[in-house]
C-alpha cells in the first residue's frame, strides 16, 4: 500500500456481547445490536441515506453455512445497497473500506465483524480442516494448540524467554483487563498461580490461551471532511495500515517468528511516516491469544527487540514506558473469532478517548494456522 490520498476518520463504533456464549442472540440479532450503537455514535445517520457501502467479514465455515455473506447485508442496514465480503480479519476489512473511499466508490462505509464461535460444535474439527491434507492434517497433532506449542518454543529458545515470562504476561493482561468493560475473564491474579496450572501443550497452560467468545462489532469510517462534519472534533484517523500473509502452508513457515507482523507494520509505518515505532507510540494493543504472542509480535512490530527484558522491568505494563495492551488484550477479554482486529482496536479507541494517549498501534493475528497479520495507526486528529 502506498500514502494516503484522503485521512480517513473513525466516525462511529459499536458492538455486543463479548460473553462466552449468547443464546438469547442469533449472529445477526447481535450485529444489529452492534450496528444500531455504531449507527448513533456517527451522530445518528441513518445507513439506508447516510452509508455509501458495507463490508462484511466473515467465513462460511464459521457460519456453518454457505455464502454466508448473503445473511450480513440487512441487519447493517445495506439491504439493496453496495455491500462486500472479506474473509478475513475485521482489520483486513477496515482495510477494503479504506481502498473504498480512497477510490471514490464510498464517503462512508461501515464495517461489521462477529463472532458466534458458541454455535460451533466442531470447532478443533474446522481448524484441522485449513491445514495442508498431505503434509499437516495427516499428522493429526492431538490439538491445534500443539502448532503453538512449536512455535512457542522455537521462539522462546532464539530469545531466551522463559516459562514464568509467559505467565508475567497473563498477570498483567488479566489485571490490566478489569479496567475494560468488555473483560469477562479479566482478574487479580498473579505469575504464580499462572505457573501452578498443567500444561495443555508446553509450554503453554490454559491461561496462557485466550478462550473463544461471541462478539459483534461495527465501526463506520468516512472521508475526514465527511466525518467533520457528521462529528466535529470528536473523531479518530487512521494515519497508516498494512496486511500481509507470509506464508500460506504452516509446512514453509518459519516458526519461531512473526514476520507477517514485520511485513505489515513496515508497511504502516512507511504510509505514516514513522521510523521509531517505540517512541511513536502512546500504547500497544496486539493480538496476544497466546501469552508468547504478545511479546513475539512485539519484536515483529519492532516494539521491543528484547520483550521480556522489557516485560521484567515494567515497561509494558499499563504504567510503563510504552503500555502494551493496557485494557487486557484477548487473554482478559477472549477471541471473537474474525471480530479479534477489532476488539483490539476498540480497545485503542476507548484508550485515546479517555485521555491516556493520542497514537495508538493495533495489530492482529488471524490465528493458528494463518500466518496472517494486519496493523493500524490510528491517533488524534
């Protein structure tokens, strides 16, 4: 991606759930829900008049059924309007929405992302599924975790990061997360009663792994002299993004490394004109659905060439030098599925509007077994 010809502002954000499960819901009752908050925080427009195009993000196997981006268009409101999917990562779609305005095909656009992973019984079964069936599937590893396991320790080796690294991190994202209202497994625990817990696959325990929950978010962008006008000053803008797939077989990937995070942050930086990301930045708000995740994207982001050093001395913690997920992060708050960019980035959102920074640097992971990622600069006008 090069430099942007238009700044594209945040003009409106919603979302729902954020719970383990939410039998009361269908997927698109909970993006209604979502879309009609997002709806009155752009200053109550009315998408049928007011929002040029619609993207959707989401996966037909997800779903568990097919062309499942036939079910998103009218709970945002774009029945009959332009609509798109992308199966991908929300952060992937907020991407497209960029390219949209960019393009002059849209002033307004709103986004959605969900998560219903409380309907999918199979859930190993699906993962298991996007791997290679010669050379990944048929070694039919007990869980997908397992992958993690690897790539865990490969990374943990080359860096010298250790067992109770791992679980500083838990503690501090689980504290980190009673700050935010969408937290559920937020909680005042510490390293040690983290380190007590049996392994799943070393050298990861259960709280090293974010749980899956269910989740819908909306967030509307739009042209910054639109979004002036529809919200005054009270806006964010995007200053930069990149995404990037480093490899699309687990078998070729380098293990050990987050090089789609080094790809997509230097394509980020170069669109906003940032060479020290470290000082750039107020806060870090980064996928870390594995406890190792954090401190490897962070390196992958060059954030911090020595993670746990920084980890150790304090420098990540919501008071440090440069916060890394300060509101708890998917360990505190769970994983919606494609809706992960997004929950990081209402996450940067909330951060900046209560006053605690004004550049924030959001970056997603697409999971196990993607070597997918994407990142956004997002600041104060």
């Amino acid at each position: 991606m090069g430099t942007f010809l238009n700044r594209i502002a945040i003009i409106g954000i919603g979302w729902f759930g954020f719970r383990s499960t939410t039998p009361e819901v269908s997927f698109r009752e909970m993006v209604f829900e979502a879309a009609s908050r997002a709806y009155k925080d752009a200053g109550n427009i009315n998408p049928r008049n007011d929002v040029d195009s619609f993207i959707s993000c989401q996966e037909d196997f997800w779903e568990g059924i097919s062309i499942a981006d036939e079910f998103a268009p009218d709970q945002m409101g774009g029945a009959m309007r332009p609509t798109m999917t992308v199966a991908g990562d929300a952060l992937q779609g907020l991407a497209h929405a960029v390219m949209h305005i960019n393009s002059g095909v849209a002033n307004v656009v709103s986004i959605e992302a969900h998560s219903k992973v409380s309907d999918i019984l199979t859930f190993s079964d699906l993962v298991k599924f996007a791997m290679d069936p010669i050379y990944v599937r048929s070694i039919n590893p007990p869980n997908f975790h397992f992958i993690a396991g690897l790539d865990a320790v490969k990374f943990m080796q080359r860096k010298g990061i250790t067992r109770e690294d791992l679980a500083l991190v838990v503690e501090k994202n689980k504290k980190a997360g009673l700050s935010s209202p969408r937290a559920s497994y937020s909680s005042n625990i510490s390293a040690e009663d983290v380190l007590k817990k049996d392994y799943v696959v070393y050298p990861l325990s259960e709280l090293d792994m974010a749980p899956f929950v269910d989740g819908a978010i909306v967030i509307v962008v739009a042209d910054e002299e639109v979004g002036k006008k529809l919200k005054k000053d009270d806006y964010l803008v995007i200053k930069g993004l990149g995404f990037v797939t480093d490899s699309s077989n687990l078998e070729t990937a380098e293990l050990g490394k987050a090089n789609y995070m080094r790809i997509a942050s230097d394509m980020a930086y170069r669109m906003a004109g940032i060479e020290s990301p470290r000082r750039y930045f107020d806060a870090v708000f980064v996928d870390d659905r594995y406890s190792y995740k954090e401190l490897q994207h962070l390196e992958g982001l060059r954030v911090s060439e020595e993670p746990s050093k920084d980890l150790r001395e304090g420098n990540l913690s919501p008071q440090g030098e440069i916060p890394v997920n300060p509101l708890g992060g998917h360990i505190a708050k769970g994983v919606p599925l494609e809706a992960s960019g997004f929950s990081l980035l209402l996450d940067a959102i909330d951060y900046i509007k209560q006053g605690k920074g004004e550049r924030a640097l959001v970056a997603s992971w697409r999971g196990i077994p993607t070597l997918t990622g994407s990142v956004v600069v997002v600041e104060k006008p």
